[in-house]
C-alpha cells in the first residue's frame, strides 16, 4: 500500500457501531477497511499499512481483525505459496450485517409466507 491516507469517505453501519463486543479501535478499523474497499471492492492493506497508520502494535491489529472476523462484519481471505505456506495475498472483504442464521429452523418455516395462497389473495383496495 502506498503510505499517503486515503481520501474516501469510510461507513460505519448502525450494527457495528453499536455491537458492545467491538471495541472502539476495531470500529474505526472497520471504518477504514470500508475506506478502502471502495476503491476495489476488497481491501488489500496488510497489518503493517494498519500499524503505520494508527501507530499501533500487530498484536492490536490482530485483535481487532479477529473481533470483526469472529462477529461476521468482515472475512479475510489468504492465498499462500503452496511450497511455503507464505502467505503471498490477504483481501479483506466486508458484510453490511453479520450474517444471522437460525440453523434450526426448518427451510419450511422460513419461506412459508411465500406461497400461491397467501399470494393469490385479492387485494380490497384494488377492487
């Protein structure tokens, strides 16, 4: 990454900004990742770009990616050298809202209000 600021605007949704898990740094940083991922769609800072630019340890870096990566808000995604195991690239991608899956609920459940009855009723105010 080049060492100027970026001059995009960063967003920080209503669901991050008020999830008590998140510290306050990880907020900001996933401000700044959504920062960059307007240029690209992705963002491709490494650790040190982080670090250099809120002269902060990899050791915070690391926690607050692991706090937005264990809440659902962003994923990261590694390609390493299949000889080494280096890593050679990580994106960062961002969600607008963790997902929030309820994997005990039967598929029937949740698409039962979209079906040819319920759909098929006229509607008085058109008649």
């Amino acid at each position: 990454m080049e060492s100027k600021e970026p001059s995009y605007y960063s967003i920080l949704p209503a669901p991050v900004r008020y999830d008590k898990r998140l510290t306050p740094n990880a907020k900001i940083l996933f401000a700044e990742i959504t920062s960059l991922t307007n240029q690209l769609g992705f963002c491709y800072a490494t650790n040190r770009y982080f670090e250099n630019l809120y002269k902060v340890s990899t050791q915070s870096i690391n926690f607050w990616l692991k706090q937005l990566e264990e809440f659902g808000y962003i994923e990261r995604h590694l390609y390493r050298d299949k000889g080494t195991k280096e890593i050679l690239n990580r994106y960062i991608t961002i969600f607008d809202k963790p997902i929030q899956v309820n994997f005990n609920r039967p598929i029937q459940d949740i698409f039962k209000d979209n079906n040819k009855l319920l759909n098929n009723k006229p509607n008085p105010l058109c008649i």
